[in-house]
C-alpha cells in the first residue's frame, strides 16, 4: 500500500493482514511514526491528557483537535489520518455532528473522524457519513464517559453489556463505518466482534484476536513513567532516556563544558 486509505484498511483486514495505529499530536512525531511505517495516525483527543496535562479527555475543545491534526496531516505523507471529535462537539444534536465533523477535515486536512458511542449518537454517524467523511467507531471503555462509569477499568464484563456492545458494533457496520476501536474489553468478547463483522476492529487492551492494534505513542515509548496498565508494552524508556539526557546538558553547560571549541563560531 502506497498510502493508506480507508479502503485499504477493508482490505488488509479481508486478506488477514494486521494494521498498525498510534497516536500523534504533532508534526515532528507525525512525521517518526509515518516514516516507521504506521498504517493509521490517531490524532486522539488523548492529547487531552499527554499534550495538555488534563487529568481526563473532557476538556480539550474543537479548535484544539484542529491544530493538533492540521499539524499531523503536514507530517504524514502515507499512514492515514484519523483525528478525535472531542467531548461536546458531537453529543448534543447531529447537526452540530456534522458541523464539527467538516471543521475538522476543512480545517485540518484529516481523513477521517473518530466518535465514542453507538445507538445513541446513531443519527449524528449517519449525518456525518452522508456528507461524505469517514467514521471509524470507539466502543468498550469510552474514556468521554469516564464519569459515568467511574472507573478505568475493563468494561463489558457482565452480560448486558457485552450483549449491548454486540449490537452496537453490528450497528456500526451496517451505518457504514470504515473500523471500530475497542477499548479495553474481554479479549474473548473482542475476537467475537471482530469475527462477526467486516470492518477492521482495532484493539487497545482488547486481545489480539481482532484486526489490528493502537496505543498513545507517550506510553509505548515509556514517556509516560506513571501509567502502566496491563495492556501496554513499552518498546523504550523514553522518560528515563530524555531525563538523562537533559541532566547531562544541564552538567556540561553548569561545568562550562557546552559549548566547545567546535561548537561556536
Ligand atoms: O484518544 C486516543 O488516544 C484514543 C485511543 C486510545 C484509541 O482514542
Ligand atoms: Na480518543
């Protein structure tokens, strides 16, 4: 694949190909990530927590999604770029929906948007896919919702829910959506869905039985020292490498070490 679209993603899943997701928020880490290869750039609204240091993803606004997907889109010459409807931009009425769906690819140039929830924002997904843009679907643990479940952990345990996040999921691909993200569900719950379906269902501590997986780049490259659920792999320690890093310069410039000779003109 030359550069990845949404059609791409239907085929790889059609041919049992994995696909690869991160997040980014910014040119520079847009550009690492797609020139490591990623399928698909998230540009979540996880920034709410990594790039601004809110505790949850509530506050982040509309305007804020844009700057950081306009940046990404400048970095991403292949992956596709899936960007975040925020909190507050999509839950009160479809044509609100829409109206910040198009905002969003207008304004930053992203392929496709990214909501939380199934039947009850069904009329919203189907206004925003009339217009022509792409909807990938996020159900399980929706960290919007964090306050009305009051808790991080893994969600769909019970029955109902489970029975609930079933036919959501079936609901999402019969709408039309292009992918699904599950968050943090029962592995066995997870391949199920992904199983009875054809769109691509891409996990986050959801088990490898579904169609591809995605993780905020901060935690799989160990920036973030605090968050260690389950789910995650750190593929570096990033944290413990740029601390020591800054440390050094902090030493060399404090012993007049930095600069150098070499290093003036
Ligand atoms: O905002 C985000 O990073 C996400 C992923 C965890 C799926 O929605
Ligand atoms: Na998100």
């Amino acid at each position: 694949y030359k550069k990845i679209t949404t059609k791409s993603l239907i085929d790889m899943k059609a041919h049992g190909e994995k696909i690869s997701m991160l997040t980014a928020y910014d040119f520079t880490m847009a550009k690492i990530v797609d020139s490591a290869g990623i399928d698909v750039i998230l540009v979540g609204d996880s920034a709410s927590n990594v790039m601004a240091g809110h505790e949850t993803t509530l506050p982040i606004t509309l305007d804020q999604m844009i700057y950081h997907a306009s940046s990404v889109v400048r970095g991403a010459e292949r992956a596709l770029v899936v960007v975040d409807l925020p909190f507050g931009s999509y839950q009160s009425d479809p044509k609100e929906a829409l109206r910040s769906a198009i905002r969003i690819m207008k304004e930053s140039g992203g392929h496709a948007v990214k909501l939380e929830g199934g039947k009850e924002i069904k009329e919203s997904i189907k206004k925003i896919l009339n217009a022509g843009i792409p909807v990938m679907g996020h159900l399980g643990l929706t960290p919007q919702s964090i306050y009305k479940f009051g808790t991080y952990t893994v969600r769909a345990k019970e029955e109902e829910e489970a029975l609930k996040l079933i036919e959501d999921a079936k609901l999402l691909e019969k709408l039309g959506c292009f992918s699904l993200v599950l968050e943090k569900i029962p592995a066995k719950l997870a391949q199920q869905i992904a199983e009875s379906i054809s769109i691509p269902v891409i996990g986050i501590g959801a088990g490898s039985g579904v169609d591809g997986q995605v993780l905020v780049i901060h935690d799989m490259l160990g920036m973030n020292n605090e968050f260690s659920p389950r789910f995650l792999r750190r593929y570096m320690n990033l944290f413990e490498g740029m601390t020591s890093a800054i440390s050094q310069y902090v030493s060399d410039v404090k012993s007049t070490d930095f600069p150098n000779e070499k290093e003036q003109y």
